[in-house]
C-alpha cells in the first residue's frame, strides 16, 4: 500500500514537471493579458466542461475574492454558473452575446474531445473582439485549431485522465499569483491607483 501511495505522489510530481516545462511562456503570457485586461477595466469570463467546470470556478473565486493577498475584487464571470440551468450548446454563447465585449478575455477550461458548449462560446468571443485563453485537454483538436495568434492555448503536457485536470489546477493558481503580483507591481511602481473595478461581479 505504501508504494501505491508514492507511486500516485510521484505521478502527480512527473505531471507539475510536464506542465512546468510545456506551459511556463504561455502561462506568463496569459496571467500579463488577464492583468492588462482588469487594469483597463475590462472582465474575465470563465466557462469550462467536465472536470474543468469545477476548476473553472476555483479561478473565478481566486480572481474575485482573492488568491493569495488581500485586495479588491476583479471583475469576473463564471459562464457555467450563469448557464447553470441550461444545457444547450449556445449557452455560453448566449451569455457572452449579453455581457462580453471587446477588450475582455475568456478563459475556456476544456476536459477534452472539443466540447460543442465550448468551441461556439470560442467562436462567440472571438466575434466580439476578446483574448482566449484556452486550457486543453485530450483530443481537443477542434479548439487547437481555432486559436489563433491574437489568443493563447495552453496545451496538457501530454498527460491524460485526473492528471490533465491537477495540470489545469496548477496552471490556474500559478496565473491566479502572477495576475496579482503583475498588478501590484505596476500599481507599486509607476505610484498610480488601482484602476480595476472594486465590486465583486461573481455570480
């Protein structure tokens, strides 16, 4: 019982290393796009499937109550949670349609096989002029193919099954810490207010 129990630590160590080595550039790219966004005043959607609706939530919390450090809440929106009583394809992209603009970025948490909900919430955003931040997981071809260079797709190092989902949650706490960090610094540095909206927007 004892290897079984470290052979399960030490898959999830090998799949933070996979993760670390695969997605740090695209990582940092996403978390100074999500902190430019809030400073310009703009709000972050997040919409997810499978596994990935829970993940999806986690950062939605992070953003607006706080990771690490005690400050204001960043504008932000869980799809999912909005949608929650819909099961239609469009969900998402309906919900977008009313409260997404351009300048807004959307996270999409995928848990893999290119969701329907989430390729036309894709294809929703793009239309109105937001950053995508795609997390992918297996078989996500259809959604690997629609990025394009204007958005950002984080891929799952190769991994599969709870180990794509633990990659997805790492990768959402590390954005969480660097969003925050990036926005403190600027705010710190350049001795200006924060300019991000005050009022929490989690639903």
């Amino acid at each position: 019982m004892d290897q079984s129990v470290f052979n399960q630590f030490q898959s999830m160590i090998e799949a933070t290393m996979a993760t670390g080595e695969a997605a740090a550039e695209p990582i940092a790219i996403s978390a100074e796009k999500i902190a430019s966004a809030l400073l310009g005043g703009n709000t972050i959607f997040t919409c997810a499937s499978g596994p990935g609706t829970s993940i999806a939530q986690l950062f939605s919390d992070y953003l607006a109550f706080g990771y690490h450090i005690d400050r204001p809440a960043f504008p932000v929106i869980n799809l999912n949670q909005i949608t929650a009583q819909h099961t239609n394809d469009d969900r998402f992209s309906q919900a977008l349609n009313a409260h997404g603009k351009g300048g807004d970025i959307l996270v999409l948490i995928s848990a893999g096989d290119s969701a329907a909900a989430l390729i036309d919430g894709f294809n929703t955003a793009v239309n109105r002029g937001m950053t995508v931040v795609v997390l992918l997981g297996e078989n996500d071809d259809l959604l690997t193919s629609a990025v394009s260079y204007n958005d950002i797709h984080i891929g799952n190092g190769g991994l599969s099954g709870p180990l794509t989902t633990q990659s997805q949650l790492q990768v959402i706490q590390c954005i969480s810490a660097l969003v925050e960090n990036f926005i403190l610094f600027i705010s710190a540095h350049f001795n200006t207010p924060h300019t991000f909206h005050t009022r929490k927007l989690q639903f």
